[in-house]
C-alpha cells in the first residue's frame, strides 16, 4: 500500500529563534486517519501548511471558512480549481454534478456564497478540494468556527470520505471526542517536534507514563 513519508521537516518564522517545526518526520499509509494534536504553539497548524507547501497537490482546508472562499456562486467555487488547472468543460462540469450529489447540494450551486452559514461555507470548501480528487486531504480544525450541529455534520462527512472513498486524512481538531474513535493513529506534537505517533491505545499509554500527562491530559477527552 502507498505510504507517505515526510521526512526532517523544519520550519522557523522570522524573526524567531527557536524553530516551530524542528526535524518532524512521520509515515502516512494511502487511506489512513491522522488526528494531529499538541498544546496551542506545538506547531501543528505550522505542520500542515508545509505538508501542503511541499506536496500541492494536497488538498487543504482552512480553520476560518470565509477565508477560503473565492468567487460569488457555489457552481463557480467548485469550478474555479479546475478552471485554474484548464481542464475541459465538459469533463469539469461532469465532476461538480457528481461532488454537489455526493454532498447533497445540488439545490446551492445556483446560491450566493456569501449568503450561506459558516456549516455550509465549510461543505462549500471541502466539495471545492474534493472535486480536484486529491488522494490525501490537511484539515485545520476546520470546525473550529462552527455551531456544534454543524461542526458534528462536518466531521461526519470527513470520516466518510475515509471509510467509504479512501481518502487518507489528517486533521487538526479541538472536538476529539468526535473523531478520536474513527482515526488510525495521533501525532502528538510538542515545542516543534514529534512527542509521540502511533495508534490511539498506544499514544495514551505512552503519555501517561510521560512527564507531559499533565500538559495533554488538560485537552484530552475525558475517558483517557
């Protein structure tokens, strides 16, 4: 099975002396589920944008809904990626009415962007960077700016692309609880560098027995 392996990834931001990202390499299976966390600072919004600076065909989805948003009409932020790319009409046009059914918004092409909720800004996003059929999806806790209906919605969709399209998936998210049970395995970061990366079950054991229990335990659900 295809893997990914991102290898001695450093990042530094100007200015700055100490690195946000310090040598962070990790393997990622094709259709696997990484939930990547850390306390605020850890580096992990900093980890995807380089995931995605260095692979671009990646897709990426952003924490703030509005930000990613481009054009006025649903039909023509679906569009808009792969006009970028020339592809043909009718193939283009093909592929935004087999996204739009599988996410159940066919009745929005025709709608305003900037008239739809946040929940429906997010689905908006997420069809766009689907429809260009990447095999490997960044997500940065794009629920964060959400209602809890429409964060849980959101979240539903993304564990069905996993399951159902093979999409490997690596998602930043603050609702854990929610996603904790469907992923494949954690990577915890920790002052720029990997704390820990395995399954669930092993990720928890090991930060129990570590000396940050305390740091992870003040985000982690609260059967752990």
């Amino acid at each position: 099975m295809e893997a990914y392996r991102f290898e001695n990834i450093s990042y530094t931001y100007p200015g700055e002396k100490e690195p946000a990202l310090d040598k962070v390499s990790f393997t990622v299976t094709q259709g696997e589920f990484v939930v990547v966390c850390g306390a605020s600072g850890s580096g992990k919004t900093t980890l995807l944008r380089q995931l995605k600076e260095q692979n671009p065909e990646f897709g990426f989805v952003m924490q703030n809904p509005q930000n990613q948003i481009v054009t006025d009409k649903v039909y023509h932020e679906l569009a808009f990626g792969m006009e970028s790319y020339g592809v043909e009409q009718e193939k283009m046009w093909h592929a935004i009415a087999e996204t739009a059914t599988y996410f159940g918004m066919e009745h929005w092409l025709d709608r305003d962007t900037a008239l739809l909720s946040g929940g429906q800004m997010q689905l908006v996003n997420l069809a766009s960077v689907l429809v260009m059929n990447p095999k490997v999806l960044l997500l940065d806790e794009p629920t964060a700016q959400l209602d809890p209906m429409a964060a849980t919605e959101f979240i539903e969709v993304v564990k069905r692309l996993n399951s159902q399209m093979g999409i490997t998936v690596i998602l930043i998210e603050q609702r854990l609880e929610e996603v904790l049970a469907a992923c494949d395995s954690m990577l915890v970061l920790h002052k720029g560098r990997v704390a820990a990366y395995d399954s669930v079950k092993e990720v928890f054991s090991s930060i129990c027995r570590s000396g940050l229990s305390k740091e992870y335990f003040s985000y982690m659900p609260s059967y752990v």
